[in-house]
C-alpha cells in the first residue's frame, strides 16, 4: 500500500522556522524524484522545491531561494524541508510529491497547514 505522509506543520510567527517531514512507504522510493508543492487559499498549487533521485539536481521558486532547503535521506524513505524566515506569504498547505522516474506515475501526501502570523 502506498504512503505519502507529511508532517511538520504548525503555527509559526514571521522570522520562524519549521522542518516538514515526508515519509514515503509501499514504493521503490530511490526511483522517484521528491517535491514539495504549496496551496494557499484561493491560488493554485505551486512547486516549491524538487530534488531528483538520480543526479540530486534540486530546484527551488524563486519565492523561497536562500530561505528554504529540501533534502532526502533514501534510508528513511523520507523527504525534508527545511523551512527558515518564514513570513505571512508562505502560509499554505504544503504538499509532498512523488514521481516516477521511468513512467507517469505519481503520488500525493494529505498536505499539512503552515501558517505564518503574528
């Protein structure tokens, strides 16, 4: 059975931190490139950060350069990021992605709430 958990979300003030965590179980998670998407009320779904399996190439939106780091640990199944001067514009629900390397196929998490306020 295929998993996609996130967690990690929470209530943070402005200039906060948080980690997400995705932990992923029931497939091959070294064949799957790894992103995080963001929904806030009203917008679409957004990438936010994508590490590739293979050569480790990661991407990031311009919005969350230098404040934001995904990362992977292939042991775990497990998928990060790492969240750092958090402000209003980044409260969403926070999406962790899976896709396959060789075909189509795709996995979504439940999402879990961030939100940034004072």
């Amino acid at each position: 059975q295929v998993q996609v958990v996130e967690s990690g979300g929470g209530l943070v003030q402005p200039g906060g931190s948080l980690r997400l965590s995705c932990a992923a179980s029931g497939f091959s998670f070294s064949n799957y490139d790894m992103s995080w998407y963001r929904q806030a009320p009203g917008k679409e779904r957004e990438l936010v950060a994508r590490l590739s399996t293979s050569r480790g190439t990661i991407a990031y939106a311009d919005s969350v350069k230098g404040r934001f780091t995904i990362s992977r640990d292939n042991g775990k199944n497990t998928v990060y990021l790492q969240m750092n001067s958090l402000n209003p514009e980044d409260t969403a629900v926070y999406y962790c992605n899976a896709q396959s390397v060789f075909s189509r196929l795709a996995f979504w998490g439940q999402g879990t709430q961030v939100t940034v306020s004072a």
